[in-house]
C-alpha cells in the first residue's frame, strides 16, 4: 500500500534507540583475554570466557574509565557506586549462559545527544541510562548451509549500552543521532564505530500514533543494521509497515524483528521479552565498585575537545558556515589538525577551504589520514598568511608552492623566494607590461575598449604569461581597467 502524504501526516513515529558500543580495550571485559578483531575464531578465549566451574571474573578497570567519560560527554549524572547483575538468558554464544551487566545502578543516568532535527535546528534527545555489560560471541548462519557456527573471540568484549528516550520523531533524526553517537565515542577514542565491524551496533524501538494521542501504539524492535544508511532504512520501513497496519484494521504485536538489508524489509524474529523474562539477580562474583569525585574530575581533565563545543566555537566565534563547521568536526583528527592552523593565522575561512580543499583531496588520493600528512599545521598556515599578503595569488600557492611544501621542510615563503615566484606589485612595472600586452594584441584591445568586457579574461592570461606569473592579479586587473 503507497502511503500518500496526507495519511502519513496524520501519524506521528516514536523511535527510541539502543547503541552498543564495544570498548577499545586491550583485554575482555572480566578476563585478560584478549580483546582484538579480526583473530581467527576461537582464539581469544579462555576458561573464564568460557565459563568454566570455579573460574571468576575481573573487572577490567579501563571499561569504567570508558563509560564514565561518554557519560561526561553526554552531560550525564555519574553514578558513584556501581553493582553488576547478571541477566539470564538463552545465549547460544555466550558460553555462561547469563550476562554480566547492570540492572537498578547504571553508571550513567539522565544526559543528552543533542542532534539536528528534520529542519536542520538543534534537538535535544534525552538519555535514560548508560550501563556497562559483556558481549555475546557471534553466531554465523551463511558458511555452512546446515550448521550455525560460533566463534566466541567476542564474547566477554567490554561494551557501553547508550539507551535514548524514546523522543527522536523520524527516521532522519535517527540517522542524525547514531552519526553524533558514533563522532563522540570516536572523539573520545572509547569505541573504533565501525559498525560494518560490529564494533557500533543500533537496535531501535519503533511505534506510531495519530498525532496529538496520549498513549504510545505498539512498538517493535529491529535488530541487526550494520550501518546508519540501514538503520534509516528500517525504521522508515517499519513507519510505514505500522501505518498501513493500523489503516487496515490489523493488529500490531509488540516483537523483535530482523532488518533485511538486501530488500529492506523487516520480519518477525521471536516476540518481545519482558524484563522478568531476563531472571536479572545481584552478581555475586564482582565487588560492588566505588568511584570518586577525584576520579571523574582526572577523567574530565583527560578529554579531548568535543565536536559540539567546536561546531559552536566555529560557527559563533570564528563565523564559519553550519556547513564548513560540520565538515571541519565529523573526524576529530581533522578537527584538532584545524585547531593548529589556526593558532598560526586568523584567516579561519583561508585555513577551512585548504584543510578541505588541497589537503583532503591530497590525503583521498594518497589513502592516507591527516596523522600522516607530512606538512605541519605551521607550514599551512604560513603559505596562508602568504596569500593574504599578497605575495602570491591563490592559483600559484596551490598549483606550485603546495606540491613543493608536501616534498621538504621548507616554508611556503622559502620556497617562493627560492623559485622567484613572489609576486610583482610595482605599480610601474605592471603598467608597462599591461602596455605592451594592449600594443601586442591591438584587435582584442580595441573590442575590449568598445565594451566586449568578456576579453578581460584573456587580456589577464597575456598579462599574467608576460610576468611569468608574478603579476598581483587584482593590481594587474585595476591597471587594466585604468589604461582602458
């Protein structure tokens, strides 16, 4: 059924999104294995991971660090004694056959994701908790036709779980909000994000009402989207699978289904568990933990700048565009790169359009990040500064002194000087060179006097070919335009 728009504008979604982030830690959650992609499977393993009688757990004190400062981040509220549950459950590749996680004190309480809503305006999304928890292995259902396979290499892996009120309204603020939560685990270098990897996973609740209701409709949930393209895709699908549903008469059950990347459809997995169904209980294994106010105070001190702080400081301090600051923030090697630029030159604007220009399409076609860039942030900003002294124009920075900066260590003002490129702003010398280009050219002169103004264009190449390029572009084209 094609929903027109004035059926859909009737309904109002209500998505709430669950993210799993797993911990770039050197080791598991509670054991010393190690904690690494990619390992052949079954390696990563131990008796602890596999649950073995008499084997206990060990609190990996880096997965505590890790939370605390993605609740900093989030402006949450740091729970200052933390207890562990276990949560029971049917886990075919969590060998224990329960989770260690946390039940009544998450580490994290209260919070915001504060994102852009369909109209591009800032929207805060309230957080309910952020809690710390194990990994399950992974199941593999595609290698052998008749068998699942397990590799347990990832269970045991320490994650955070990032759970949202249910206040984002479209699939596009879903999409806004997992692209925020994965910049700040990456900013704060807790998580790699890449969900292709498994290493960000997005769950999300979906139901729809009749706007201006009171009372949620009935909300599945959709599992396995391994990018945030798919997470738009299925909540959009599920949108319209509801509306439709609920046009038609049927009746919605509350159930948690997988997402269909090939066709983008969803389909029934099992129905919704309720939280008794989980059986959670105190974990007798690990100590009740203790943190302090010097703790969170030394973890704050340690973080790095955040990209809403530098979207904010660009566009109301520096007055750069919404779009140049989105740009400048969405890697945070890229940010701190611009950080330095800037500390050398005040021509913000300058320093955006190189590191999104020259630089960027360097480092794309080199396969390389902005870390092995080999001209320093000093080095930019002086052929920068360069530029808007007017010792060169802006197409021979690029096309000569660039390439030049990216083979030694010498300044943009060194290799200018060096190669005579320096530009020519003596007023008398252009005048005569502008002279001849009019006594050289005496058909397209007299066009160009008889109002043809089109032939600026190749009056200034003759110019600028004359001067071998050193000719100040701007003084070249105001003696043109005074000789005439």
């Amino acid at each position: 059924m094609e929903l027109s728009d004035e059926i859909r504008n009737k309904y109002q979604p209500v998505i709430g999104l669950e993210i799993h982030a797993q911990m770039l830690t050197n080791t598991k959650a509670y054991s010393n294995d190690k904690n690494e992609y990619g390992s052949p499977p079954n390696t990563n393993v131990s008796p602890i991971t596999l649950g073995h009688p008499g084997t206990l757990p060990k609190m990996n004190s880096k997965t505590i660090d890790f939370a605390i400062k993605m609740g900093l981040a989030c402006d949450c509220d740091i729970s200052p004694e933390q207890h562990f549950a276990r949560k029971n459950y049917f886990y075919p590749d969590l060998p224990k056959g329960y989770q260690i996680t946390q039940d009544t004190t998450p580490i994290c309480t209260g919070g915001k994701i504060v994102i852009k809503d369909d109209e591009g305006n800032d929207k805060s999304i309230a957080l309910t908790r952020i809690h710390m928890e194990e990994d399950a292995g992974k199941s593999i259902h595609d290698i052998d036709p008749f068998n699942t396979l397990i590799d347990l290499n990832r269970a045991g892996v320490p994650l955070i779980e990032i759970v949202s009120e249910p206040e984002i309204r479209s699939s596009q603020e879903a999409y806004n909000y997992v692209t925020e939560v994965r910049k700040l685990v990456r900013y704060l270098e807790i998580c790699d994000g890449n969900m292709e990897e498994g290493s960000l996973r997005c769950d999300a609740n979906i139901s729809v009402m009749l706007k201006g209701a009171k009372k949620f409709g009935v909300r599945v949930e959709v599992k396995n989207m391994n990018s945030i393209r798919n997470v738009q895709r299925a909540i959009e699908y599920e949108i319209n699978r509801h509306i439709v549903a609920i046009e038609n008469g049927e009746e919605l059950y509350q159930e948690t289904r997988n997402f269909d990347a090939l066709k983008g459809t969803t389909t029934a997995m099992r129905s919704k568990e309720a939280a008794n169904d989980y059986r959670f209980f105190p974990e007798p294994d690990l100590q009740p933990i203790k943190i302090t106010t010097e703790k969170v105070q030394k973890l704050k001190a340690e973080m790095p700048p955040l990209p809403g702080a530098l979207y904010s400081k660009y566009t109301n301090q520096l007055g750069l565009s919404s779009y140049d600051a989105q740009l400048l923030t969405d890697q945070k090697d890229i940010a701190l790169y611009f950080e330095s630029i800037i500390e050398f030159t005040k021509n913000y604007k300058g320093a955006a359009n190189w590191l999104m220009g020259d630089v960027k399409s360097y480092l794309n076609s080199n396969a390389i990040s902005i870390k092995d860039f080999p001209v320093s942030a000093e080095r930019i900003a002086g052929l920068i500064n360069l530029i808007d002294s007017g010792a060169v124009s802006h197409n021979l920075a690029s096309q000569k002194i660039f390439p030049e900066l990216l083979k030694g260590n010498d300044s943009a003002e060194e290799i200018a000087k060096k190669n005579d490129w320096l530009q020519n702003n003596n007023a008398d010398e252009i005048k005569d060179i502008v002279l001849t280009v009019f006594k050289e050219n005496p058909e397209e002169f007299e066009r160009f006097k008889n109002g043809e103004k089109k032939l600026m264009g190749f009056l200034m190449g003759k110019v600028m070919q004359k001067s071998k390029g050193k000719a100040d572009p701007k003084s070249a084209s105001k003696m043109i335009n005074d000789l005439i």
